[in-house]
C-alpha cells in the first residue's frame, strides 16, 4: 500500500470514527417519538457542559482551590456573570469580564 493510499485510507478512518457517533443516534431516534420531559432534560445539557468547563478554571486558577478575594478570575466572573443574566448577550458578557479583568489585573 502506498503512502497516499495509507492517508486517504487514515482520512476516512477519521470520518467514520467521528461521523458515527454523531449519525447513528439521528438516526435511530429520528424514527422515535422523544418524550417532552426527556426533550427538556437534554436541553440543559449544553448550560452543564460549559459550567463543567468554566468552573474549575474559575475556582482553581493555580490547580489548588481559591475562592478568595485574591482570586483575579472569581472577581471577574462575577460581574460578567450578572451581566450574561441580565443582558443575556455574549459580546457584553466578555466585554465585561475583560474590563474587570483589566481593572483587577496585577
């Protein structure tokens, strides 16, 4: 086998790797009427994934737990945190979080 054979044969081993996990839940629960509860469930994934994401690095800036007032990435959140509920826009929110980071920055 050549080498250009091995990179369309390790291309297409990628697709299907990363392709078939996505696909075959569409389409095995697209023949499947979903119950509302469980609809409404799935939607709060998203919100967990990006808290599970955000906490930590908030929390544990030095990989040691700090929710201290000396806590540079705690004190920024905050604010634009309440910003995000109230606004409930995205570019307010990080423009937020970087002027208090800016503010409270070493």
């Amino acid at each position: 086998m050549s080498g250009q054979a091995k990179i369309y044969l390790l291309i297409l081993g990628m697709w299907v790797v990363n392709y078939l996990p996505r696909l075959l839940p569409m389409v095995i629960l697209s023949k499947m009427k979903i119950p509302q509860p469980v609809i409404d469930w799935l939607g709060f994934i998203p919100a967990a994934v990006l808290a599970a994401i955000i906490v930590p690095s908030v929390v544990m800036p030095d990989g040691q737990m700090n929710v201290s007032l000396h806590n540079d990435f705690l004190i920024t959140s905050i604010p634009a945190f309440l910003i995000a509920i109230k606004t409930r826009n995205m570019v307010w929110t990080l423009v937020t979080g970087m002027f208090v980071m800016a503010l409270v920055a070493k």
